[in-house]
C-alpha cells in the first residue's frame, strides 16, 4: 500500500507562483511512476502532469504546459509541482497519484493506483 500526502497548496493572485509537494512512502518511491491531477468544483478530475520513474520524462496537459513543471527528488521520496503565472482558471483541489507500473491511460484517474486526499489551490483575479 502506497500512503501519499500532497501540501503546499493556498490562496495566491493571478500571475503568482506556488509549489506543490507529495510525499509518497510504503513502497519504493524511485520505482514509481507519479502524477498530478486537479478537480474544480462540478467538473471531473483532470490530468495536468505525470514524470517517470527517474524524472527523466514528463508529460503535460496543454492547459499547463509551459506554466506548470513536475520534478521529483527520490532522496526524499517527494514529487513536486511548480506552478507559475497562476491563472483563476487553475484553481481546483489538486491530487498527486502514483502507480507502480506505467499506467496505460495516463490521462485518465482510474488508470492510477494510489492518490493523496488532495490539496486546495485558489487562484484569485
């Protein structure tokens, strides 16, 4: 069983920046694969980020890309979510997942093992 807890989200101004964190633990944390994903009142669950194991690779919603950059540090067993030039339209409540194996649909939440109980973002104009 995977345990993950995301921090760092708060009420920030359009254009600021904030970084997110998940702590991943109860299984090797260089070994998996981690993602972001974020959900707005009334609306599904929506990818925004994922890396690989080794933080090598990284993969983006459009809605992000640019804006938003995912990097980990398996020393600290600790995936990270650096989100810059905030927009109103980002906040949401944001969800770190992790996955042991390379998840076949990486955009879609179920295709992911194990997810944090979400951490809120508001993005004020």
């Amino acid at each position: 069983q995977v345990h993950v807890v995301e921090s760092g989200g708060g009420l920030v101004q359009a254009g600021d920046s904030l970084r997110l964190s998940c702590a991943a633990s109860g299984w090797s944390f260089s070994s998996l694969f981690m993602g972001w994903f974020r959900q707005a009142p009334g609306k599904d669950r929506e990818f925004v980020a994922t890396i690989n194991w080794s933080g090598s690779a990284t993969y983006y919603s459009d809605s992000v890309k640019g804006r938003f950059t995912a990097s980990r540090d398996n020393a600290k067993n600790t995936v990270y979510l650096q989100m810059n030039s905030l927009k109103p339209e980002d906040t949401a409540v944001y969800y770190c997942a992790a996955a042991p194996r390379f998840p076949i649909e990486v955009r879609t939440a179920t295709s992911w093992n194990y997810w944090g109980q979400g951490t809120q973002v508001t993005v004020s104009s």
